[in-house]
C-alpha cells in the first residue's frame, strides 16, 4: 500500500491509537457497571443473562460504531444503512430493560466520541438513581416478597387456609381468584410478606395440609409477578 492510500486512510481516523484505547477501555468499564447496577436493581421472574451481556456489548460496539462514523455524514448513513440488517426480534419483558439499553447506548456513544466527563457522570448520576429507588422500592403498588398460589375445593375444604395464612404472614392482599370450569375448584393467589421469624418451607407445608387445598405454589418475588 502507498503513501497515498496510508494517507487516505489517516483522514478517516480522527482518532488516535491511544483514543481508541481509551474510548473502547471506558465504553467496557461502563458497560459492566451498567450490567452490575442492573443485576443487583432487577425484579421480578424475568432476568436473562443474555441481557446482561447484551448491555456490556452495547455499550463497546457502539463506541466503536461512534468512532467509525467520526465526522464523515457518508460513513453514518452506510452505517444505519449496514445495521438496518439485522432483525431484533427478543421480546423486551420488562420496560426498565429498555431504558437500560438506552443508557448503554448514552454510555458508549460517549465514550466513543471522547466526551469522557459527560460519560462517567451520566453513568454515575443514573446508577445512584437506580439503586435509590430500587431501595425505596418506588412505585411499587404491593411490597411483596413472595406470591401464594393454590388449588382450593369449594366442595370438600374448609377456610383454615385463612388462618394459616396470617399465622405466618405479616401481611396478605388478594390478588387474583380463578374459577375451574365447572365452579368446582378455584385458584387462589396472595400477595404475601412474611413475619420475620416465619420459615418458607414451613409456611407451604402448613397451607398444604389444609383441608381441600392443592398444589400450593410459593414464588419469591419483590416487584410485578404475572399471575
């Protein structure tokens, strides 16, 4: 290769080895506490692993992506032309999801483009903010740490479920009641908090020996659970 082409080249590269170094060193670090911050604020039965990595690689591939495109109009819209490709089709469970990818992408486009003041406290200004409220469970309608489940014979069981219930619970809502088909049977589910010195194996077990009483579920849960 030539001079010229070497010289070509150096115009498309606006940034240097060391820049790129620490751009791509920064979009990782972000990237993982993002991911971090993520992990220990999720709630609810829907965590994917898959989705953690994704925010570290989000956050890397788009400071790379950002260094690419430079200044060249040219180079950004062959770019989105090149990405407008590829089909997403993970369904995003959670809407605090989207808004994590979102903040990866504020983190590497950032860091990509060197603006290294606004990137580090963009993250930390957001994490603080996530892990308060995460804290203060804010927004949440029920603070619950677990949901009951069961099966309950109308025909042949009694009501001891009741009292069991708020002989381990310190609190219980009723969330949720579901006929059989044959108005036979119903599916019952609480909202319950435990009292502190209450056993979860021995909470199930007690409602279990209830009399017309079934398939007793107990899921442990601090958020929004699709019952």
């Amino acid at each position: 290769m030539d001079k010229k082409a070497f010289a070509e080249i150096g115009d498309l590269l606006i940034y240097s080895q060391f820049d790129i170094a620490v751009n791509m060193a920064l979009a990782i670090a972000l990237g993982l506490i993002i991911s971090l911050v993520y992990r220990y604020t999720h709630k609810g039965l829907s965590y994917s692993q898959s989705f953690v990595l994704t925010l570290v690689f989000v956050a890397v591939i788009v400071s790379s992506v950002m260094m690419i495109i430079g200044n060249s109009l040219a180079r950004a819209f062959a770019l989105v032309g090149a990405l407008s490709i590829i089909r997403f089709r993970t369904v995003v469970k959670d809407t605090k999801d989207t808004a994590y990818v979102f903040f990866a992408l504020a983190a590497g486009m950032a860091a990509g483009t060197s603006n290294y003041f606004i990137a580090v406290v963009t993250t930390a200004v957001m994490c603080i903010l996530a892990i308060i409220l995460h804290h203060l469970n804010f927004g949440a309608l029920y603070k619950s740490e677990f949901i009951l489940r069961f099966q309950y014979d109308r025909d042949s069981g009694d009501e001891g479920y009741l009292e069991r219930i708020n002989k381990f619970a310190k609190r219980s809502n009723l969330l949720h009641v579901e006929p059989s088909g044959d108005g036979r049977f119903i599916t019952i589910t609480y909202d319950i908090i435990l009292k502190p010195d209450a056993k979860t194996e021995a909470f199930s077990s007690e409602i279990a020996k209830v009399n017309g009483v079934s398939e007793v579920t107990l899921i442990a849960s601090k958020s929004d659970v699709d019952f």
